[in-house]
C-alpha cells in the first residue's frame, strides 16, 4: 500500500508513520503466526512507508514523524512480540536518519493509554482503569 500512495502522491514533505498491533502473550508461548503478524505491522510497514517515500522526502528535504512507543526503550514481559517490534522500528528509524541526513526524522514515544489494545476489560478478564 505505501508504494501504490506513494506513486499516488508525488510531492510529499512530511510522512507520519503509525503502525500498532499486539497480541499479549510469552515469547515462547506466542504462535508464530500471531509473531510474524506484529512483526509485518508494526516493523516491516514502518520500513515499508519510509522506504516508499524516502525519495520525495529527500528531495523535498521533507520529516518523517515516526510513532513508536516507549516500550521501544524497556522491557514488558508478558508483550514480548509487541516490545521487540517496538524496539527494531526505533533502530530502524534512527538507521534511516543516519544513513539519508537530508531528511528530518522525529520519533514520538508515547505512554500507556487506556484502550482496547490487548481487548475489551471483560476480555482481559480485568477492570479498565
């Protein structure tokens, strides 16, 4: 999808990529299926929309506003397929801002937010808070 938008809108100045998935579960416990599926969301499709726009955006000398999360910086046992998709999309951004300085990259880390990520309270088994 990134490359059909990208052959779409020629002239782009500013890309902001926002991908987010997660399904809870141990690192030995996690089927691979549900492993490769946040991997493909929430890494590949970063490097997917960058890479797809990367030309515009050097040309232009154009930003990649880049949302992470600030599990790409610790540790949550219990979301382990989340935090290393998390973790490799921030050093992917920050190898991409390395390697083409003609574009600006910003990375947002933000917090815990109350929603429905891992599913409603009453499938959680839990309260919201």
């Amino acid at each position: 999808m990134p490359l059909v938008l990208s052959k779409k809108f020629k002239h782009v100045d500013v890309v902001i990529v926002n991908a987010k998935m997660g399904i809870p579960g141990r690192l030995d416990e996690i089927s691979e299926d549900d492993f490769m599926r946040t991997l493909q969301v929430n890494l590949l499709g970063v490097w997917r929309t960058i890479k797809a726009f990367l030309p515009s955006l050097k040309e232009r000398k154009g930003m990649v506003i880049a949302v992470t999360s600030d599990l790409s910086t610790m540790l949550l046992p219990g979301s382990g397929a989340y935090v290393v998709s998390k973790w490799g999309a921030r050093a992917l951004v920050k190898t991409f801002q390395l390697e083409n300085p003609e574009v600006r990259f910003l990375e947002l880390r933000p917090g815990a937010v109350d929603t429905y990520f891992y599913g409603s309270p009453e499938e959680r088994g839990r309260k919201a808070l």
